[in-house]
C-alpha cells in the first residue's frame, strides 16, 4: 500500500507540473469517455433499467410474443389459474385520451387502462387519496375513477392539497380523481409514460377498434406480473403456456399464439429489435472515437518519454527496475484517465440532455426516457477508464522504460528518437483511418437525413396534420362522415390554407392496411403466396396537397363513393413489377381476390432504406369505405406550419368541440418517424469531428516533436545551402505520407464495414463514390495544413543556434 501511495504522490507531482500536457490528455479522454458513456446510457435505459418499483427484478412481462396482447377473458383466465405468479395485473398503457377540466381546452395525454391489482402487483402507494378498489374494476362502464401521475397533478392542479374528489373530463365523460401517484412512477412502459390510469373496465372509453371483453381475437390488454419466490421465468412461462394452450382448446376459433414471459427490464419488446441494431452502431462508434483518443493520448505519452529519456536512464543507472518504472508510467496513466473518466461523466450529462431532443413525440405520443446515472453507468464508466488508461498507458511505459543507458547518458537522441518513430507514425495513421471511418459513415448518414427531410418524391414542408378521433367519442360511422366533410369545406376556404384533403392515416406511415395482390390470370394454391402491398385510403386532392406527382391516369374524385365501381390508383414499383413493358392504366388488379380497376399511378412515396428497396404501394377511394370514422387532415399552409395548428383546431372546434384532435407538422412526424436515423446522425457527426480534430492534433504533435528533434540536422542542411522550399516539402512530406496512408487504409475498411449501414440509408448507397471522395478531400486538405504548420517552423531554425543544439 505504501509503494501505491507513493507512486500516486510522485505521479500528481509530475502532472501537476505539465499543466497543458495534462490538460489536453484529460479533455481527449474526456470526450471519449463521455461519449461512450452516453451512448451506455441510452443501452442501460432500453434494455437494462428496472421499474422503479417494489422488487423490480421479480416482475415479467407477458404476452403474446412481440407486440400481441390478450383480450380480457383470456388475462382473466391466466391470472386465475396460475402458481408461479404472485399476481397478474393488466394494462393498456398507450391509450391516447383528451383531457380537460371545465372551462378549459382539452389536450390529449397518455392514459393507461388497468387492473384493480396492477399497483398492489407493483409494490407502490398513493402519495394522495388511494387507487382502484377491486369493486370498481369488476363491471364495464360503470366506475368513472382515474388515478393522476404526480405530474399531472403538478402541472393542470398546481399540487392542490384537496385535489382527490375533483371531476375532469377524459373523452367527454366525467371521471373522479381518487388518488395521485409517486412521483418517481409513470408507468411500465419506458419511453412512454402515463399521465393517469383507469380501470380496465372502462377500456371502451380509450379503445374502441374490438371489444377486448367479448371479441377474444381482440388483444389490446398487456400483463405484467410478479413471480413467486419459488419459481423462475422459465417456471412460469412453461406454466402460462399451458394454460394458453387450455383456452384455446375450450375456443376454438381462437389462434394458438406462443406465450411469451421476460423481465420486466428496459422498453417493449416490440421496440427492441430496432434499438438494438442502432445502439450497438452508435457503441462501436464511440467505441471507435475511444480509440482514437487513446492512440492520440499514447503518442503524447511516447513524447513525454522521449523527453524523460535522461530522468530514466539515471533511475535505471541507479538501481531502479524496468517493472518499477512500468508501473510508474502506468501510474500517470491511470491518474490522467480518472480526470478524464470525471470530466467524461459531465460531458455525458450534458450531451444526454442534448440527444434525448431526438425523441420527440409522435401524434399524441409524448415519449420521455430517464438517462439519469445510477450503480451501472458508474461502473462500466470505472471500467472503461481502467481500460482506456492501460490500453494507451502500457506501449509508452514499455518502450520508455527500455533505454539505451550508455546513450542516453551522452544525450545521443536521435537513434532512440529514430527506434520510436515507427509507432508514433502507426498511432497517427490508426487515427487518421478510423476518422476516415467515422467521416464517411456521417457523411452517408447526414445524406440520408437531407432525403427523409424533403421527403421521397413529395414535399413535408408547410404541412400540418391533425387526426380527428369521433371513434373515442362512439360516433356513427354517418356521423364522423358528415362531421369530416364539414371540416373538409371549412377549412378549404380559408384565407392561406393552399390545399386540403385527407387520409385514414398520415402518408409518413409505412399504410393504413395491407391486402394480398395479384393480376387475374394468376392463380396461388395457397393466399399467402400472393403479393402482401401495404395501402392507404386516401380523399381527393391528396397528392396535389403534398406535391405527390400522379404521372399517369386521374385522381380520386366525386365519382369514387360507396356505391361505385372499385378502383385503385397504384405507385410506379407496382406498375413495374405486374406490367414492365405496358400501360397499366384500366388494367384489372385483384385485391384479396376482389376486382379493381387501375385508374392511376403516381411515384413512389414511401420511404424506404437502401436495404429494402422500393416497395409496391397502393391507393383505394377513401369514401368509397362505409365505416369510416377517424381520418387525418392533411393540410398545406401559408408560414409557419407550427402557428397554423392551433387556427386550424379552433376553426374545427366550432363545428364539434366534442371531437378529440392529435395535432403535428408534418416535418416534426418526419422527424419523429425517423428519430432513429437522425440521433444516429448527430452522434456520428460529433464523433466524425472529434476523431479528425484528435488525428490531427496527433498528426500535428508527431511533426513538431520530428521538428525539434532534427533541429540540429535542419541547421545543418541549411547552413549547406539547402532551400526554404526543401525543408518544408522535408517535413510536410513526412506528414503527408501518414494521411495518404491512413486515408487509403480507411478508406479500404470503411468501404467493407459501410454495409452494415443500409438500414439506415435512405436515397444514398452504402459504397456511395461521391461520399468517399468528398471525405478523403477534406482529410488530406486538413491533413495538409496540419503538415504545414510544423514544416513552417522548421524553415525558421537560424542554422548557428541550430548548430549549437544539444
């Protein structure tokens, strides 16, 4: 222990005394280490994170696989009839709901359906009033409770004392506040959290698509339970799995679907499979700008050493071990690594804040995620600063540490300077090709971003969408009609509103259903060989509200009702793929197994990755469906979209206040539709530019150390007659064959490892030239200059002072 703190006292003292040298060294690894850090955050958060509830770590969630719940009988059924499950509560936990106190303008929040028992499974208290009694979630539609998040109770009730016993209105109907939640609890669902919670008996009032307690195909209802302490997840899924199996027998319209139970730790399971592809990117990114910080670290190391080649001869002259001095060097090492690692944790808080911008909310989707530290992220915060310090600590220890003493004691530097140069040259040309990595893969990406923005063939700019919802107010198919069509004529006359129409879903979706295509003269043994194409239902006037291009045929129009003749309009792939060769204008398309005439084509809109390619895509008449009741306006304005939205809700409150509306910009969906690719990108961007600024610091210290230690040699040259002109291209051409290198080299990995892009890019290739090319220009013209400063302090070495050097 006594050796420890003595080396720890000798290191400080040594640092402490190279102000800037230990400066630099902790703000490289600061920005390494906070980045990883940041991005560890975000893999902690979605798969990682406990409830911050009772025994987080014995509760699971069930299912029916990725992203299918139960109808209500079936939950009940399983919450009776387990052992391995200390309780099985239910919940529905996005359910958009409008919210609003009397006198007040109603906003739409995220509202839970559960059970009477889903708190007591989650081990919480009520920090005002209490929750659901069993009573109350035993008949539907009959106990009009709700249960408030703590920060709904500060934000629309400003922490009122007497607030249990209110009434609001959720979805036009009166419901009783019976109690406020704790305030570190928003529901079971990360990234999508409650703003109140009913009782699963009134999950009609959120939902009205299936009756979940009569249609046993309707799955809207989700479980989260509490193992015994006897029994294991694997216990209780083979359990579970039974029972499923025994209901479906006694339903047998039912679809054996595979039950499935995990923990509950970190985001849906349906919301897994995506994070992970981008958050293991976004790690090895990071992980890769890590690297470069180390290798940028250890080459100012290697020249510190180079500068303590006398201290260490001396200390070995005088009896001191190679290992002793190892672990000195490994010592500074460590310390400069801690500061950096401290340093990293602040940088990391800040640019969480910063990132988490990229979740924005979706429609009536408010997501929000806690990246805050906890017990995890300090360790493998230690743990990566315990690697990074001996990952770029241990070569400068070793080669410090091996001296040439006889040498070293005459101060003939310049073969021990020469024996070191090679690694030096091989940390700047690691740095300058894995930039060259991260440069290209930004630059893809920042491409990619560019497209989705300005959309795929229409325009997303200066459009507002709003998604009217007459269904949570249990209006008649005839009803929502007449309302839609009045909003349709309102809104079409007023001043600087340049087009409206409207659609079931927004176009930014991926289709508002899917049918099974095929021409008439095909026939499939089986349904599910025929072609599966997303579709959307679209009124008239769409594609000229978003500047949609209809190449061939008409739109829909006033001929397209319910009581015409079927008809699509279909996009240029499914043309290309059912009539290569030939017009596919009033060609017969048969749509499971119905027939419809092709009346248009217009180009392709949807967005799809370099990965998947183009998609056949298709459009049917929206009136020409009788059930109608939601739709989505979409509407082109005038300026700013964001001050048009609340003018066009007004105008539409006039005509029926009661209907609820979801409002956005049609940008900001993007945005949200594509939060994945656009954090991608800013992570990468950052990385891009921190990588090459510390390459070329690298690049820039490497040169002027070769600088002072041929000083002599220069002095001479010159004193000889040699031009300003040859010592710059000496040393400038030094530098220039590392980045020629390290570019070559990163060019010829990034081209291989820039695949595992694709799902990202959108309108750009993964091997794009024009990218490649930009970003090996920029790199050697920055290279360049940071050649040239260290070249034109050579050529000002005054040969006689040169001469006299060492």
């Amino acid at each position: 222990m006594q050796i420890v703190i003595r080396d720890l006292r000798y290191a400080s003292r040594r640092l402490w005394k190279l102000p800037i040298f230990t400066s630099i060294a902790m703000l490289t690894l600061a920005l390494g280490i906070g980045a990883n850090l940041t991005i560890f955050s975000f893999v902690d958060t979605m798969f990682f994170r406990p409830l911050p509830v009772r025994d987080p770590y014995h509760l699971v969630n069930v299912g029916h696989g990725v992203d299918r719940g139960f109808a209500y009988p079936k939950y009940a059924y399983l919450r009776d009839h387990n052992h391995s499950l200390e309780s099985l509560a239910a919940h529905y936990s996005t359910a958009p709901i409008q919210f609003s106190r009397s006198n007040e303008e109603s906003e739409t929040v995220n509202g839970a359906v559960v059970s009477a028992n889903y708190f007591t499974t989650l081990g919480i208290n009520p920090i005002k009033g209490r929750f659901f009694t069993v009573e109350e979630d035993s008949v539907p539609d009959r106990d009009h409770v709700v249960v408030i998040s703590h920060e709904m109770w500060r934000s629309h009730f400003a922490r009122e004392s007497s607030v249990v016993g209110k009434q609001i209105q959720l979805n036009g109907s009166a419901f009783t506040i019976v109690g406020v939640a704790p305030q570190e609890f928003v529901g079971v669902s990360p990234g999508y959290p409650n703003d109140l919670w009913i009782p699963t008996m009134m999950i009609r009032l959120g939902y009205r698509f299936c009756d979940a307690f009569s249609d046993f195909e309707c799955g809207p209802i989700n479980a989260i339970g509490r193992l015994n302490s006897d029994h294991s997840v694997e216990s209780a899924q083979a359990e579970l799995s039974t029972l499923s199996e025994q209901w479906n027998l006694s339903n047998p319209t039912i679809k054996n679907r595979e039950i499935t139970v995990d923990p509950a730790l970190g985001v849906r399971a349906m919301d897994r499979p995506a994070l992970s592809y981008q958050l293991k990117l976004m790690m090895t990114m990071t992980g890769v700008l890590l690297v470069i910080a180390c290798a940028n670290v250890a080459g100012l190391l290697l020249t510190a050493g180079t500068a303590r080649r006398k201290e260490i001869s001396v200390r070995l002259c005088l009896g001191a071990g190679r290992f002793r001095l190892v672990r000195q060097f490994l010592t500074e090492s460590l310390l400069l690594t801690l500061g950096g690692g401290a340093l990293g944790v602040l940088l990391s808080l800040w640019a969480k804040s910063v990132l988490l911008l990229y979740y924005t909310k979706t429609e009536s989707y408010r997501t929000e995620y806690d990246l805050s530290l906890n017990p995890r992220t300090f360790i493998y915060a230690l743990i990566v600063t315990i690697a990074a310090g001996l990952l770029f600590g241990l070569l400068p220890a070793l080669q410090s540490s091996k001296q040439d003493l006889v040498k070293a004691i005459k101060d003939e530097s310049s073969s021990q300077t020469r024996a070191q140069q090679p690694g030096r040259n091989a940390l700047v040309i690691i740095q300058v090709a894995l930039s060259i990595g991260l440069l290209v893969s930004a630059g893809l990406i920042v491409r990619s971003v560019v497209n989705i923005r300005k959309g795929q063939n229409f325009d997303p700019q200066n459009v507002v969408v709003m998604r009217l919802r007459p269904r949570l107010r249990d209006y008649a198919p005839e009803k929502a009609q007449s309302f839609t069509k009045e909003v349709l004529t309102r809104l079409r006359v007023m001043p600087g509103v340049e087009a409206v129409s409207l659609s079931k879903t927004t176009l930014v979706w991926p289709g508002s259903g899917d049918v099974r295509v095929r021409r008439p003269e095909q026939s499939f043994s089986r349904k599910e060989d025929q072609l599966l194409v997303h579709l959307h239902e679209i009124a008239p006037g769409l594609f000229q509200t978003l500047k949609l291009p209809l190449i061939q045929g008409r739109d829909f129009d006033e001929r397209d009702s319910a009581e015409s003749p079927n008809v699509v309009i279909v996009n240029e792939t499914l043309t290309k793929l059912f009539w290569p060769n030939e017009t596919s204008l009033e060609r017969t398309l048969m749509l499971d197994d119905q027939s419809y005439r092709v009346v248009g084509v217009v180009k392709d809109a949807q967005f799809r990755n370099a990965a998947e390619g183009p998609s056949p895509f298709l459009y049917l008449p929206y009136w020409h469906n009788r059930d109608q009741v939601d739709a989505t306006i979409t509407a082109r304005v005038a300026g700013d979209e964001d001050k048009w939205l609340p003018i066009l809700k007004r105008e539409i409150a006039r005509i029926d206040s009661n209907v609820p509306i979801e409002s956005i910009t049609m940008s900001k969906q993007v945005n949200a539709q594509f939060k994945r690719v656009l954090l991608t990108t800013a992570v990468l961007i950052a990385s891009g530019v921190i990588a090459l600024f510390l390459s070329l610091i690298g690049l820039y210290a490497a040169l002027s150390f070769a600088v002072t230690q041929r000083t002599r040699e220069i002095g001479i040259r010159l004193a000889l007659g040699a031009q300003i002109s040859d010592m710059l291209w000496l040393v400038v051409g030094q530098g220039l064959r590392l980045v020629i290198t390290g570019v070559v080299v990163g060019l010829l990995m990034t081209f291989v490892t820039t695949r595992l892009l694709r799902s990202l890019l959108y309108g750009v290739s993964a091997t794009d030239p024009l990218t490649f090319s930009m970003i090996a220009v920029v790199v050697f013209v920055v290279g360049l200059l940071a050649c040239y400063l260290p070249a034109q302090r050579a050529t000002k070495v005054d040969p006689l002072v040169a001469l006299r050097y060492e």
